[in-house]
C-alpha cells in the first residue's frame, strides 16, 4: 500500500537522516495518539485536513507497506475520502522511504475530478 506523510522541507530532510518520530496528535478532538501520521493518498492542499501546527508543509514523503501492517492503525472517519493511519515510527522506520515530491507537482483539482488517490512516479 502506497502511504504519504506530508510535512515541510526541514523535517523532511530530518526524517532522511534520523527516520521519523513519534508525535502526540489529538484526533477528532478527543482521542490522543502517538504516531507517524499516513495517509492513502497525498493532503497537500484538501479541504477537509484539520489545521497543521508548525511549519508550512511544502513536501510529501512515500513509502510502501503492506496493508495488513498498518490497517490495525487505521483512524476511520466515514466522512473522509481518504483513509489515514498514526503507525508507531518503529514500524515505519523499517520501510525505506520511496521518494520526496515538491507539493506543488499534485493536482488536487484533478485527483478529486477522477475520485482517484495520488499515485507517485
């Protein structure tokens, strides 16, 4: 299963050196989790992604895992188009990230058109 992370320049390139960390997030508003944050396709720039704290995201980082992995991580919300995952950054570090795309390279306007998740190159 193709996965996105999307985050700014810096921490992509921290990331490359280090591999991720965990992070507290707040999903919906009431449940804490501790994790990488994935998603089935790329969030640059949809509607429906909650505020982003910190840097401006300017970079989208994937990788592929099998979906058996991360679907006990899965974060269901029926009312989303897309499905995201909080993977402890243990599992995901031992995936080797596929590649880095600049934000501005995905078509938000025509992924949504073809109801289709981002495939990367």
């Amino acid at each position: 299963m193709r996965l996105y992370h999307v985050t700014d320049r810096g921490s992509a390139e921290q990331i490359a050196e280090q591999g991720f960390q965990d992070a507290e997030v707040i999903h919906n508003e009431r449940e804490l989790l501790i994790g990488v944050w994935l998603s089935d396709r790329c969030l640059a720039g949809e509607d429906d992604v909650g505020p982003r704290l910190g840097p401006v995201a300017d970079v989208a980082l994937w990788l592929d895992m099998a979906a058996a992995e991360v679907e006990p991580y899965e974060r269901t919300d029926p009312e989303k188009p897309y499905r995201e995952f909080c993977v402890p950054a243990d599992m995901v570090n031992e995936h080797e990230i596929g590649g880095v795309q600049e934000l501005q390279e995905f078509d938000v306007a025509e992924r949504r058109r073809r109801g289709q998740a981002l495939e990367a190159p």
